[in-house]
C-alpha cells in the first residue's frame, strides 16, 4: 500500500515517529512535515497544508494519515483528497488550551471555536485514533462521535533508542528521575514536594525538560532550600536513555489531577516499560487499564507527595520488588504496547479503511 504522511507537529514527536515507523512496516510512505519543533504551529500547518494540495491531487494514495498535531490540517486535507483520511486526534485542543493549561475558561468563546476545531477535524476523517480508550470515549462523549469511528492504540516508544541497558549508577545514593515538558498535568510540583519530604535520606532526584511550570518549579525547589534536587534542561532524545539506565526510580506520573491527567497515559511509561526500569506512577485513570500495582509499577496517589514519598522509600528498600517490577514492566510493554503490537493494530484499521 502507499500512504501520505502529514503532520503539523515535528515527525520526530514521539506519537508521530511510532506511528511513522509503523507505516513503514505497512508499505510506501511518504511524509510531509518538519524535524524539530515547529514556532508555530499555525503557521507550520499552513505550509504543510499547501504543500499537500498537489500531492492529493496528482498522485495516487491507498490512505493518508494525518497525526499529531493535525486539527488545523484537517479540513484542507479532507477537502482536496481523493482517498481515505486516518485522523490521529491524539489530543483535544479545547481540553489542551482550557482545562489542562487552564489559559482560557472552558465556557468562554474562545472555548466554544476550540471545540469545533476538534469536531469538524473529526468529522471530516474518515476514522480517528486516540491513544487510550478513555480519550476515545471522552470525544465520543463530547463531539458525539460514533464509537465505532474511533480506535485506541497506545503511544509506545521507538525501540531502536529506549531498550534494556546496563544499570550505570554514578552513586550509591537512590537516583529518582521525572522528565517532562513542565505541563500542570505532570505535577512536577508534587515532585518536588516529595523531594522535600526525603531530604533527610539519601536520595537524589533529577529532573530533566523545560515548559510552562519549569520556573515556578525552581523557585519552589529554592524556598524549600532542597539539596537534593538537580534541574537538567531538556536534553536529546537520543542521551534519555542513559539517564533511565542511572536511575534507581523512574517516575512515570501523571501526578496532576486534572481529568486529561486521568485520561492519558505517559509517553515516558512506555519508554521506562521498554527499558525494563522500576516505575512509579498515578494510580488512576488510563493507567489502571495497562499498569498493576506492585506488578508492573509501583502506583501511587496523583497530586500527593507524601504518598510519592513513601512510594519511593518502599521501592528503595525493597531491591527485589524493583527487579520485580522492571521485569513485568518490560513484559506488559511487550504484550500491550511494543512497536510490532501497533503496527498491527494499525494494520486492522487500515484494512478496515481501505477495504
């Protein structure tokens, strides 16, 4: 088969690499977008847009796939293709802008044209994917989009980089490491608290990215006069790794307790899964349906560092519950959410597309 590949976000984005990668295993692609993070989205979709027009209409597709972040893509692409139209919503923008990042209020104008920034989007796909059952059923709840025009398929991660390491401690001290972009959905906050909580024991945690709480969160750490805390900025994808192989902990969150924080699950779950690394992450929510407590992760209240506290105590004096844990971490990854996992349920759903 030959596919179109757009999207208005990087193509290194993590959904969309997955998914690229998986299109690949099912036949031709060819992709338009950009490698590193766009300035604007808005202005990014736009180019794409116009350079898509006269791919869909002189040449021939089986599918084209739009994905992250491809709302804006949507109507100009469905409007000049011949062919099938696989829309991967991913994210509500109205729920994104709104209740996550709370910029507007989600009952102002502005919240309303947001809202049908997602329908219409929808509604001109001939199918959408999200990556949990509880987003697809948050927008069949709120677009009123049927069910059956809705398939999960979890985030996942590329194999070729997130993969089991050696361990390469540089202390003896128990190294806790969150990355993240800084989001109120990530609780980086609640974090810091919980480093606050263990000052007294010898435990180190490393916080790594950038984004819209990243100062609030420092000055935080600042007051609280925290020796025991080290901010690194975002780093390449590619050097992650060996900051997963350091750790003794890995904190997969979401410890926000907003609904989308409820309704997700972490792209770093499934890459601290696929390096077989011992995890710590919200007990609520789309987790529930991939992670068990003192299984396949340690979980934990969201939005409480006392609870994470005493999580990361447990997890540190109990070496062989970690093993425990990384092992059946790994296992569950494989079996629910590895790359030839998607790249199978996409095939159904193409299939089921394009008959």
């Amino acid at each position: 088969m030959r596919f179109l590949f757009i999207t208005g976000r990087e193509l290194t984005y993590q959904r969309n690499d997955v998914l690229l990668r998986a299109f690949r295993r099912l036949g031709e692609v060819e992709e338009l977008g950009v490698m590193k993070r766009p300035n604007s989205i808005i202005l990014n979709s736009i180019k794409v847009s116009l350079m898509a027009v006269p791919k869909l209409l002189n040449k021939r597709y089986d599918l084209v796939f739009v994905g992250f972040y491809g709302q804006l893509l949507m109507y100009p692409v469905s409007l000049f293709s011949q062919f099938p139209v696989l829309f991967d919503a991913f994210v509500s923008t109205f729920d994104t802008v709104s209740s996550d990042r709370k910029q507007i209020s989600p009952r102002s104008p502005i919240s309303r044209f947001l809202i049908s920034v997602d329908k219409v989007a929808c509604d001109r796909a001939s199918h959408v994917m999200l990556d949990t059952q509880a987003q697809a059923d948050y927008f069949t709840d709120l677009y009123k989009i049927a069910s059956s025009k809705i398939s999960a398929i979890p985030v996942g991660c590329n194999e070729d980089i997130f993969y089991p390491r050696a361990d390469l401690k540089p202390n003896s001290k128990t190294r806790v490491l969150y990355y993240s972009s800084y989001l109120p959905l990530h609780g980086v906050g609640t974090v810091v608290q919980a480093a606050h909580e263990l000052r007294d024991w010898p435990v180190d945690f490393v916080l790594i990215g950038d984004g819209q709480e990243y100062k609030k969160t420092k000055e935080l750490a600042a007051k609280l006069d925290l020796q025991n805390i080290s901010f690194k900025k975002s780093i390449p994808l590619e050097d992650l790794p060996t900051q997963i192989a350091q750790a003794d902990i890995c904190l997969g969150g979401h410890f926000g307790r907003s609904e989308k924080a409820a309704r997700v699950i972490p792209g770093k779950v499934y890459q601290i899964l696929a390096m077989e690394k011992a995890m710590i992450a919200s007990n609520r929510g789309a987790n529930l349906d991939l992670l068990q407590h003192e299984d396949s992760a340690y979980l934990c209240n969201p939005d409480d560092p006392i609870d994470l506290a005493q999580a990361i105590l447990y997890l540190q004096q109990n070496s062989e519950l970690r093993k425990k844990i990384a092992r059946r971490g790994r296992e569950v990854y494989q079996a629910h959410a590895s790359e030839e996992v998607i790249t199978e349920s996409l095939k159904s759903i193409v299939e089921g597309i394009v008959g």
